[in-house]
C-alpha cells in the first residue's frame, strides 16, 4: 500500500472487482472524458483471477480513502515504440462528490514517486483531453508541463477530439520532493 496524506493507493483486492466495474459503465462517474469500458464483469473478473489486473506492462490501484473506502483508480502502462515518456498514466475518481478535494492530485503524485524509485525510467506523461479543465490542474499541480496537442487524437463518442500531452522527468519530480510544501 501507498499511503498518502488522505488518500491511499492499494492493489484491487476481489471485493473491489464488482464496484470497479459498476462504476466503469456507470456514465456519471466515468464523466465526459473517461474512456467506455471495453470489458464485460466476467472478462473483469478473469483478468483480476489472472494476474490481480497487473503485470509487467500495465499496474491498476484503487485509490482509497482512510477508511478503505473505494474512490477511484490510478493506472500505469509502459509506453513502447515511441520517443518521449516511460510510462503513461491514467486516474479517475468515481463520485462527483469526491471531484474537486485533491484526491486524482494526490494520486498522481503518490503513483509517480512510487514509479520513479522502483523503475528504471525517466519520463511519466498525462493524455488529457483538451477541454478538461480538472484534470488539466491536476497535470499542473502535480508539476507536469504541457509538451504538445495531439490533433485528432482519441475516438470517443462517435468522433475524433484533440488531446494534450503533459510529462514530467525524473529530476524535475525530484526537485518537487525536496522543495518545502506551501
């Protein structure tokens, strides 16, 4: 477990799959810009009996609060073939009650310190649509810096929309850890 100041990031355990999946077709939580699922609760459950919904490519916490309450996911994928970031990371908060508290900040910075110590890498990236303001804070806040809009980057909803690229390097999260919280 990864613990933060509020918020927690743990593996998903089997009591976790059936929420994770209500909440992962459940429109109002998945909000405007969070992908459709793509996998029924019976893949869901096979891939957690499978490898915990990790392995070497991809890692998948939920992100709880400190009463092991479930609210939300955190998630890293090594990236391949491409110049630029390591690894790509993703984060939702499901209740649009809990949107707006720090919790997705927190959980960005608790999953990039945790990647930054126990992986070889140098670069994490955010990819977040263009018109998400929220999230675009949170890039900002966790110290990520905008590199590029991909035009026409990401299907969803029956059309094509712009995204920006946000990264961070190894020595730019380090100097964020050491400088004295406001």
């Amino acid at each position: 477990m990864i613990k933060g100041r509020t918020i927690s990031l743990r593996p998903f355990g089997d009591a976790d799959i059936e929420p994770l999946y209500r909440k992962s077709i459940d429109l109002e939580s998945r909000g405007p810009w969070y992908p459709l699922p793509t996998a029924s609760l019976t893949k869901m459950r096979k891939n957690f009996t499978d490898n915990g919904l990790w392995s070497p490519e991809l890692g998948n916490f939920a992100i709880v609060d400190e009463n092991d309450r479930l609210v939300g996911q955190a998630i890293w994928w090594k990236l391949t073939g491409s110049i630029g970031a390591d690894m790509e990371l993703g984060y939702r908060v499901f209740d649009p009650a809990d949107r707006g508290k720090g919790i997705a900040s927190e959980a960005v910075d608790l999953l990039g310190g945790w990647l930054f110590d126990g992986q070889p890498i140098n670069r994490l990236q955010l990819v977040i649509h263009v018109d998400n303001a929220p999230s675009h804070r949170v890039a900002e806040k966790c110290g990520y810096t905008k590199q590029a809009t991909a035009r026409e980057a990401w299907y969803h909803k029956g059309k094509w929309h712009d995204v920006d690229v946000f990264t961070i390097t190894r020595a730019e999260y380090e100097r964020r850890r050491v400088a004295p919280k406001a």
